[in-house]
C-alpha cells in the first residue's frame, strides 16, 4: 500500500469567485477549492443553499478578513417559481402542503409583482438556519414542531419577469441582505391566487461582484496551477465600494504599526488604505479627527 502523502498548505490570498454547482453546500465547496489551492485559510461571504446555484465568493488567507463585508451587500437572483403548488419549505425539497389550479395571466404577474418591491416584511421559514433557544430551526421542522417566527424588514429593489408559460415564472430579484427568496416565491403565489415553491436559484450579482467572471469547481480541477492562481482576485476586491486613500511611506509605517494617520478632509466611514499601490488595511475616522487602523493586512511577497 502507498502511503499517505500528507498534504502541504500554502499561504494563498486572494478572492476567487466560484460557480456553486447544485446540490453541494457551501461549505464542501469551500473546501474542495481551498484544496485546489492549497490554501491554509479559506472562508465564504454568506452561505447559498445547496439547491441554490452561481455566484459564491471565497476568500482565502488575509482576504477571510473582509469576508464578513459582504454579508451586508445587495444580491441578485435569478428565481423560477411553479404555481399552482405550495410546499411546507417553500421550495422543491419540502412536502407539497396545498395544490391548485393556476388560471394566472402576464397581466396578473405585471399587477402583483410591484407589491413586492421596496420595504417589506417577511417571516422567516421554518426551514432555515436561524436559532431559537440554540436550536437552528430546520431541526425543529424535522421534528414537525413550528414556533412563532418575528416577520423581519428587508427590501426588495428590483423584481423582473424573464419569463411565464404555464405554471413556471421565472424572476429577477435584487434585493437586500436577509431575504429569503423562497418566502417571496411562495407570498408572490399566494398574491396570485394559487400558491407557489421555489424549484431554482441563481446568484448572478454579489455587491459589485458578478457572475461572469465566476469559475467552475470542474474547471478549476482540470486548469494547471498557472492558470487556477490567475482566477484569483486581489484582496481589496472585497472592498471597491470603499473610498480609498493612499499613504506615503512614513504614514504608512505608522498605520502598519497601528497608529493613527491624518484623515483625508471630506473623508467618512470605512477606508481603504494603500502604500506603494498595495492594500496595507483598512481605517476608520475616530478619536481626534484621526484616521486609526481597523484592520490590518499581511499579504505574501
């Protein structure tokens, strides 16, 4: 027998964006990437469900410190809905709960779905990763107990009919962090009169992170180590959003070691900091009109 080649972990930073294949959570697919890589560290920014499919991004080494950023960001979905059934998880892996004929026309969904937009309330499904007494809720739903869920604020931007035939709709839905769409899935089919689940879901748009530029995990196993490193985004793609500031070396000495720099004027809220066009971390305003150091980065090379 051979033996077990231990396997090396390296220092990788950076961001990659992955295609999330159906039917894998995101957690296996983190860890089938950061083996490809090699990479010590890895985390995600907000989980996809494993029905749920596309853009999933992954950090790696001194990004896993930016991660949490992108829990906050706007998403965009792309959602198909079948009408007509209603199950108790509110998607295709639930148990059909309610059945019924759907006599829904375009017209109908152009009247319905601009009720959903803006800020609107939704209560949380049972099937879900939110806790009550320290029990993630799905738990309890297995067991076929239900609890009082708060119905919740989140804000719908954008909803777009891409397509309707018969009992399948197909939805584009920007939205804000928190949202379930498989909630919004089966209140837009109770809108309509007949009901509805979620069958597929789709990120296409994280921030300002976008799905065409995402890669596959069956591409990234097949690609040789060039080419697999130049799917790697820099650090800082976490952080565009950010207004950004540039240090000349003594202030940028000082920021590495912790200490406060002089604050830009007009300048507020999270900043990105650079010397010599490298990220070195990022700031904040605070005591004495001082930009002070949030967090702090230590890339390779």
């Amino acid at each position: 027998m051979q033996p077990k080649v231990k396997k090396t972990w390296k220092q990788v930073d950076g961001v990659l964006l992955l295609d999330k294949p159906l039917g894998m959570t995101s957690n296996d697919a983190l860890q089938k990437a950061r083996r490809l890589f090699s990479a010590a560290k890895g985390g995600h920014t907000g989980t996809l469900d494993p029905l749920a499919t596309g853009l999933l991004p992954l950090c790696f080494g001194e990004a896993t410190k930016f991660s949490a950023d992108l829990l906050d960001a706007d998403k965009t979905y792309e959602a198909v809905l079948k009408l007509g059934v209603t199950t108790d998880s509110g998607d295709a892996e639930g148990n059909v709960v309610a059945t019924a004929e759907v006599s829904v026309d375009t017209t109908q969904v152009a009247d319905v779905l601009p009720q959903f937009v803006g800020n609107i309330r939704q209560v949380p499904p049972m099937h879900s990763a939110l806790k009550r007494d320290g029990r993630p809720l799905y738990e309890l739903a297995r067991q076929g107990i239900e609890v009082e869920r708060e119905a919740r604020a989140v804000t719908i931007h954008a909803i777009e009919c891409l397509a309707f035939s018969g009992d399948a709709l197909t939805l584009r839905v920007s939205c804000s962090k928190g949202t379930y769409i498989r909630v919004l899935a089966a209140d837009i089919g109770n809108a309509l009169g007949c009901g509805a689940h979620l069958t597929a879901l789709r990120r296409t748009v994280v921030g300002n992170l976008t799905l065409d530029k995402a890669v596959t995990l069956a591409e990234l196993d097949t690609a040789d180590e060039g080419d697999r490193a130049g799917r790697l985004l820099p650090v800082d793609a976490l952080l565009q959003s950010l207004p950004m500031v540039a240090l000349e070396e003594g202030e940028a000495n000082r920021f590495k070691h912790g200490n406060p720099v002089a604050l830009p004027a007009g300048m507020a809220g999270k900043i990105r900091v650079y010397a010599e066009d490298r990220l070195i971390g990022v700031g904040e305003p605070g005591h004495g009109g001082l930009l002070w150091p949030k967090r702090l980065v230590q890339l390779a090379g």
